[in-house]
C-alpha cells in the first residue's frame, strides 16, 4: 500500500513533528542535547521570519523530513537574537545546567552566520533532517531541490551551507552530488572539523 506524499512550505503547526524528527535524526549532537525546547524556538524563528525557507515532506500530512535556511542570515540571526534571546535562555536553562561550558559555544553559534562575509545574494541553508526510515529514498533530495528552487525565485544567486568533515561521508557525497562544491573548511575551538559547501543558482 502506497501512502500519499508531498512536499510543501513548512507550517507553524508542523514545528513540533519537525523537532522530533531533528532529535530522532541527529542524538547525541549540539543541538539535540540543547533540547526540544531549544529547538522549538529555533524552527519557530525560522517559519515566521520573512527570510525564512522553509519546506517539510510529509505522508499522510505527517512530516518526516524537513529543510530550513534564510536568503538573509546576518540579519535574520540578529533578528533571532534581538526578538528571543530571552526564549532561548529559559529553554536551554537545563542543558546549562548539566553542562555550563555550551554557554560560550551556544553563543559562537548563534553569532558566527553575522560574522561569516556572505555576498548578499548569497542564501544558507541551515538545517536539513531525514527520519531514519526514510533515508536514502529521495527525500533529502526533494527539499534540497525546492530549497534551491525558492532561493533562486527570491533572487539568490547561489547557496551556501556547512557540514561535518570527519564520520560524514554519506552527508558530504550527497551534496556533492547535487552539484555543491567544497569552498573552505575550518576547525570550531571545540575541535570540530566543518566543510563549507556552495552551489551556484
């Protein structure tokens, strides 16, 4: 029996699905030891702020994969910062708590896409996650192409976006394949090797 599918522009109402399935999709990283509450917040940001691009891809209306990016990052990090700093602070209180150390990183995180020179055509895709379950069967695919596509009807000319290096192989093959090129590299203090991708529109 086949269900039926889609793709679609991410709704308020899909933010709570789209955490699980960031948790379901990365344990044990940053943001998933952040929290669900954490992570609300963010994707909350992310589908109303006017720079925001966000798409899901559900079966039978539920989501199991989803893309989020901004045509705008240095401003809409400041945006994010400006108007919830206060949420994010209550909703990572217990992270804190169990590690008081991820201040200072949470907060390299939350500034780097300000300090990073983009060109202003330039969009960055921010996060990308697929269910277990359904990796590998074209899903990732479907968001990154409508992701390209709404950035390139915004009038973006190219798309950026970062992924580990190291333990990553299937991630960074897989945008390779969809035409990104490697442009830089660099090392997080916390030891944490990235590659930088880029994809002209």
């Amino acid at each position: 029996m086949t269900h039926p599918t889609c793709v679609r522009a991410m709704l308020r109402r899909d933010v709570n699905e789209v955490v699980h399935v960031h948790l379901a999709a990365f344990p044990g990283f940053f943001l998933s030891f952040l929290g669900p509450r954490f992570l609300r917040q963010l994707y909350l940001a992310a589908v109303t702020d006017p720079s925001g691009v966000c798409h899901v891809y559900c079966e039978d209306d539920h989501v199991l994969a989803f893309v989020v990016g901004t045509v705008e990052p240095a401003g809409f990090y400041r945006r994010l910062l400006r108007q919830r700093w206060w949420r994010f602070a209550l909703a990572s209180v217990g992270a804190v708590v169990r590690q008081p150390k991820i201040c200072l990183r949470l907060f390299r995180a939350l500034r780097r896409p300000q300090e990073v020179p983009v060109n202003h055509d330039c969009a960055l895709l921010m996060s990308i996650a697929v269910s277990p379950g359904l990796q590998g069967k074209g899903a990732g695919r479907r968001l990154v192409m409508r992701f390209l596509d709404e950035a390139k009807e915004r009038r973006m000319g190219r798309v950026r976006l970062e992924t580990d290096t190291h333990n990553n192989d299937s991630a960074n093959a897989f945008y390779q394949r969809l035409g990104f090129v490697l442009v830089g590299s660099y090392s997080s203090p916390e030891g944490r090797s990235m590659n930088e991708y880029e994809i002209a529109l």
